[in-house]
C-alpha cells in the first residue's frame, strides 16, 4: 500500500481529533512531570534526613512538604487549563461569561471559598511556621504531634496513634498550644482540689515531698482551693502518661494525709 494512501487515514484522523489528543497528552505530561518532580523532592528530603545527625530540620522539612504539593498542583493545573485552551467553543464561552471581572470574582469566590481559605491558610502556616511536622501541639481538645501539613489540612496524630484532620484556616484563627516550638521537652503539671477548710500549708509541703516540683495555689472559690502541681520535664509524647501517674501519686498523698476534697 502506498505511504500516501495510509497518511490520509492517519491526517484525517488528526484533523478530525488533533484538539482531544493535544488535551490528553497535556494532561498526561503535566501529571508525569508533577509526579517526577515530587519523587525527586522526596528522594531529596530522605536523603538528607539519613545524612544530618539529628534529623531533618523541622522548619526546612514543613516548607519541603508544603512546596512539594503546592508544585504538583500547579503543574497539574497548567496542564488542564493548557487541555482545555485546545477547544474553541469551550474558549469562547469562558471568555463571555468571564468578561465581567465582578462575574469572575463571584463564581471563583463562590465555587472555592473554603478550599482558597484553606490552601492561603496553609501558605501562611508554612511561611509564618507557628507549628512544624514533628512538633506537638494542643488544638481545641487534640493533642497529638503534626504527622504532615498539606495544602488544605494538617494531620495530628494523638497518642493513642488517632489522626485527627485539621483544617488550615481553622489552625490559622485558632489559638493554638505549641510545646516543642522551643524546646525538645514540656513540664509537666497536674491541677488538684482540696475543700474550703483543707489545710493549704500542709498540703503543698506533702505535694513538694511526692511531686519533686513546685506548688502553687492557683485558685481559691467558695466550692475549695485548687492547687496546681508540677514535676519534672519529659519527652512530649510521654507527657500524657507522666502527668495521669504524677495526679495519682498526688491524690493518694492526699488521701493519706486527709486533705482530699470530698465534693
């Protein structure tokens, strides 16, 4: 068969769907592109994690995460918008119901709100950085450490090794407990009540023996006096445990010395 004659199919067909193909091979080369790049910056972050001595950076591991993502879906995004610039009659009915930039403004704003509040929330929380990946933190009733930030949520992981999903925007306008934004250890402290009429003296002199830190009054009401009890400085992941056995040793000290409140 003569190479014109099988060109003819092969030009008709191009004719016929140069638009679909231009598309598809868009897209695929804008998702193979984001997934080299992103294995590229993974292989990166591990090596450099078994190099240092302590680990990588939290600060440079968050950002690294957070700019991975943030890359992938960039270029995915290039992609099908390059994708969907092949079809003319799709361009031209964008370009009319985008012409007003009010119009535009409130269909963006409308459809994505949320997911916009989220990602500008993370971009914020990478750059300002009031919580890194490895860090534990207090949110509301969680506490756990940051497992990951992505682009519209972080990941909490608690100590009974639940994931709590978080949302950008809500850790963002939060109040928000960092204990390892310093330093590597957290204090331990147990709060304790006594009744109205318990001898105070007495009972901070027992709590200093059994607790080894200080002890302060840190509340007094008509319904009894509640005491605050610190120990020692621990590992943030047994925080948790350490202060549950140092509130034990506590209310039994009490109990002994029978200053525990009854109400």
């Amino acid at each position: 068969m003569p190479a014109a004659t099988v060109g003819l199919p092969l030009a008709a067909f191009w004719a016929d769907n140069s638009d679909w193909v231009t598309a598809v091979v868009s897209i695929v080369l804008a998702v193979t592109f984001a997934t080299i790049l992103d294995r590229a910056f993974s292989r990166r972050s591990r090596l450099t994690d078994a190099v240092a001595r302590n680990g990588l950076n939290p600060k440079l591991d968050t950002r690294l995460r957070f700019l991975r993502r943030l890359l992938y879906a960039t270029i995915v995004l290039i992609g099908v918008a390059i994708a969907l610039s092949q079809f003319t009659g799709l361009s031209r009915l964008a370009a009319s119901v985008l012409a007003s930039g009010a119009i535009a403004a409130a269909i963006i704003g409308f459809a994505a709100r949320q997911t916009l509040a989220n990602v500008v929330a993370g971009i914020m929380l990478a750059i300002t950085q009031p919580l890194r990946v490895g860090d534990w933190v207090a949110f509301e009733d969680e506490y756990g450490v940051v497992e990951d930030v992505r682009l519209n949520f972080t990941v909490l992981r608690t100590g009974s090794d639940v994931r709590v999903i978080i949302p950008n925007e809500r850790l963002a306008a939060g109040i928000l407990r960092n204990d390892t934004l310093i330093s590597d250890h957290v204090s331990l402290e147990v709060e304790l009540w006594l009744a109205p009429d318990a001898d105070v003296e007495q009972a901070i002199a027992a709590l200093e023996q059994e607790s080894g830190g200080g002890v302060r009054a840190a509340e007094v009401t008509p319904e009894g006096i509640r005491l605050a009890v610190s120990g020692e400085p621990v590992a943030p992941s047994q925080r948790v445990p350490r202060e549950a056995e140092l509130r034990r040793r506590c209310l039994q000290r009490l109990r002994a010395e029978g200053l525990l409140a009854t109400a």
